[in-house]
C-alpha cells in the first residue's frame, strides 16, 4: 500500500494507510481517545525535532503519518555539524518534559482527570522511551551513531549501527512477545532486516552523494582507504597525495567486487 500524500507550500505530508485503518478501527471499538491522545503527543515529539532543525534552517523534505507516530525526513541533516544533528535527534526524546509540565499544570487546574493525566503520561513516557532505544532508525541509535562517526570511518560507523540495533532487537523480542506487543515486534524487525539486506547499498549511496557535492569540512589526513563522515579526507600512500574523490572512487570499486 502507497502513501497518501498531501503537499503543503514547503513540506510534503505523507499518510501511511496503515494509520487510517487504525484509527477507524480505534472509533469502531471505542478506544479513539487514547489513540488521539497519543498521536497528539507523538506529533509534539516530531514538532521538537522540526522546530530545532528550523532554527538551523535545515529542510524538512517530508512528515510521515505512521500507525505509531510521526517521522520528518531531513535528507540536508547529514552535512550538518555533530552537535548540530545531535541537538536535532535529542530533542525528540527531550519533549516529555514539556509535555509533562503541561500535562501536570492541566490537572491542577481540572481540565484533565486523574484517569487521562495517568494515560497521557504513560503514553509520554513510552514515546520517549521507545525511541532512546538504540535501534535504527530510532532516536537513540541516532544519536550514537552520530557520536561514533566522529570518531571512526563511515564503513565501520554502518557496522556497529547494525551490531547495536540486533542485539536492541534481541532484548526487545522477548519483552514484546510477554507483553504481546506483535506489531511493534514486526516493525522492528522489519527495520533491522532492511538494514542488513540494504547494507552495501545504502553504503555505495552515500559515497556518491559524498562524490557529487562541494565538501567544505575540515582535513584528516588517513594511511589508508576510509571515508569519515565529518571530515574531508586524503590519503597519503608511498610519498604520494590521494584526494577524497579518488579514495572513494576506490572504495566504491572495491565493494562492488567484494559483492560479486
């Protein structure tokens, strides 16, 4: 099933029909307040992120309607500095506390009861905690990858993503199958599997990418065939200068050997 899609002046707005048949479902069985209820507090989750990546003037390319909430897609995030992308993915998570605050002030003032204050906080509380899990492309495995791309070159980077998200995965099979939580179940394995299956590709199109644009980040000189997400790389071999674009041309040529 396609998206439905709506485009608005800047953003295009995409509606999974998964979510539509979830909602009629949730009025057919009487339970359509706790899904508005939580859908409100993921659509302020994904405004967090949305509001932080304006302040940088990143482009918002598109929001998805999901059965489980919302996800902006930022493609221009990744030419962004570390703390800057860092501060676009936490702020996700960082949401429960305003919407705790507000949620607190609703019910001194009795405008919510007790019984929708308790769901609204579970309900916030879980979004929070749900995406800080270290599963791609969830928050918290963001975050980490970010940290770590600092540090080691892009190929490995990918590696342990994958790593931390199988064994995330490993955990979190036990606890959704006690608490019977198979649709969550479903969509996380669907995610580390397409992450498996489209590993190289997904690796070979980011290297084009990097070929194709002006790169304007500062030099790390490396001994040998690497690319680093955050820095612009040269390799010197045998006295002699190998600029980034032939490094990754390299690179490209030897993955797809090792894939045939």
């Amino acid at each position: 099933m396609s998206n439905i899609k709506i485009s608005s002046k800047h953003t295009l707005i995409k509606i999974n029909p998964l979510t539509i048949i979830i909602v009629f479902l949730s009025l057919i069985f009487g339970r359509f307040n706790y899904i508005f209820i939580h859908y409100i507090i993921a659509l302020f989750h994904e405004i967090c992120h949305v509001l932080i990546a304006k302040i940088f003037k990143i482009k918002v390319n598109s929001i998805s309607f999901l059965p489980f909430g919302f996800y902006a897609k930022m493609d221009e995030l990744e030419k962004e500095k570390p703390m800057r992308q860092l501060l676009v993915i936490i702020m996700g998570p960082l949401s429960f506390f305003p919407v705790w605050l507000i949620l607190n002030i609703l019910r001194l003032n009795f405008i919510i009861s007790s019984y929708t204050y308790d769901f609204a906080f579970t309900s916030a509380l879980t979004v929070m905690l749900f995406n800080l899990i270290p599963l791609y492309p969830l928050d918290g495995a963001r975050a980490i990858e970010i940290i770590v791309a600092i540090k080691l070159d892009e190929y490995k980077t990918r590696i342990i993503r994958v790593i931390i998200s199988i064994i995330s995965l490993m955990f979190l099979t036990y606890y959704c199958l006690k608490e019977s939580q198979f649709i969550v179940l479903i969509f996380l394995f669907i995610s580390v599997i397409y992450e498996i299956i489209f590993f190289r590709k997904n690796y070979i199109l980011f290297l084009l990418k990097r070929l194709c644009e002006k790169n304007t980040r500062s030099l790390k000189i490396i001994r040998d065939y690497k690319i680093y997400r955050y820095r612009k790389c040269k390799l010197i071999k045998n006295n002699t200068a190998i600029e980034e674009p032939e490094i990754i041309r390299r690179i490209i040529t030897n993955t797809k050997k090792d894939t045939n």
